[in-house]
C-alpha cells in the first residue's frame, strides 16, 4: 500500500492567517492527490483533485501543488468557516489510501 | 442534481449480518466508481474498497478483503456494503462516495454517512 503521510496533524491558526498543509506519500505518485475538507458529523468535501485543479464551488484562497511524492494545500487568508481537518488522498494504487488528517483549530 | 443517499443508522449485536446502501441519482450510474470509506470514532478516514457498476469490477483494500462485500443493483443505482457477520471493531461511520472512472478518479459526491453500532 502506499503510505500518505500528513503534516501537521493539528495547527492553531487565526482568521487571515495563511496555511499549508504537507502531504507526503511513500512513492511517486504523479498527480493523483485530491484533498478534502470535513467538518464534524458532516461527509468529507472534495477541495482539490489532480493536485492542484480547484472542485468547481471552492474559494480561490485554497490552492494546491507538487507532484511525485510531496504535496501542498495553502489556504492564503483562513476565514472563520475554513476551521475543519483536512485529508489528502492518493487515488494513483489501490488501495486508495488517505493520509491521517489535519485539524485546523482556532488559536 | 447528483445525490447520493444513504441507508439511516444501524444498532447490532455482535455476529450478525447487516447490509447498508447508498442509492444514487442525478448521473450515469455506470460511469462512475462508488466507493465506501470507514470512519470510526474520532479517527481518520480509511478505504475500505470501490465497484464500477457497468462491469461490477470490484477492488478491496487488502485490510478489508473478506471483512466485507460490496455490490450494486443497477436497475435501482445503488451500491451496497454488507457484512457476514460483524465485530466490535466495526462501530464506526460508513460513507460511500462517487469516483470518475478516468482522470484523477477523485470523489466529487459523497452520501450523507451512515452510523453503524456493534454492541453486545
């Protein structure tokens, strides 16, 4: 299986605070990377896919990037409802694998 | 519009079967992987597998291979995710989601989430 390793898994941030999530996968992956937003109770929600193609609905604040096996969500001014965990996922192998999460928590 | 819903939330015991659905509408069924991820009690998310309705194609993650079955009935576009015969360690959130059958296979819709309890 291929590992997908996130980085932090928690951060404390204030609104218009700029943000970057790492995530790192244990080989190359090209850009099959999607990352999600979940909030509690609710589905996850598809931000970004391909690395850094923005889901249609989605705020220009969030950006992603890389390719191979080291990858970035950036979120460039967080607003109060961006506070969530984030998760990347790898769809390159089967199993498709998800890295651990990262809360986003206000500081 | 594209939905994806759920079956509502189950209590069992230990050792029974159970088996929950994702009923879709608003797009081509067959285009498109359903998969089904688990979610257990402030945890991460895991994939537990996919199937793609036009060939009933099935891929399992390795950790979940022979813990569970997913199928699909066409003639009513849904998927399902069963269960022989459940554990304690199977307490968790149940989520299918709609994955495009080329390019980033990434998942766009996602139904609503179903609770699942295994208690004695």
């Amino acid at each position: 299986d291929i590992q997908m390793t996130q980085t932090p898994s928690s951060l404390s941030a204030s609104v218009g605070d700029r943000v970057s999530i790492t995530c790192r996968a244990s080989q190359g992956i090209s850009r099959f990377l999607n990352w999600y937003q979940q909030k509690p109770g609710k589905a996850p929600k598809l931000l970004v896919y391909s690395a850094s193609t923005l889901q249609g609905g989605v705020p220009s604040r969030f950006s992603g990037s890389g390719s191979g096996t080291d990858f970035t969500l950036t979120i460039s001014s967080l607003q109060p409802e961006d506070f969530a965990t984030y998760f990347c996922q790898q769809t390159y192998y089967t199993p498709w694998t998800f890295g651990q999460g990262t809360k986003v928590d206000v500081k | 519009e594209v939905q994806l819903v759920q079956s509502g939330a189950e209590v069992k015991k230990p050792g029974q079967p159970l088996k929950i659905s994702c009923r879709t509408s608003g797009y081509i069924f067959g285009d498109y992987w359903i998969a089904w991820v688990r979610q257990m009690p402030g945890k991460g998310l895991e994939w537990l597998g996919m199937i793609y309705p036009a060939d009933s194609d099935t891929r399992y993650s390795p950790s979940f291979q022979g813990q569970v079955t997913i199928t699909v009935d066409n003639s009513i576009t849904t998927a399902y995710l069963q269960w022989s015969s459940l554990e304690a360690s199977d307490n968790a959130m149940y989520f299918c989601a709609r994955h495009s059958g080329s390019g980033s296979f990434s998942g766009d819709y996602w139904g609503q989430g179903t609770q699942v309890i295994v208690s004695s």
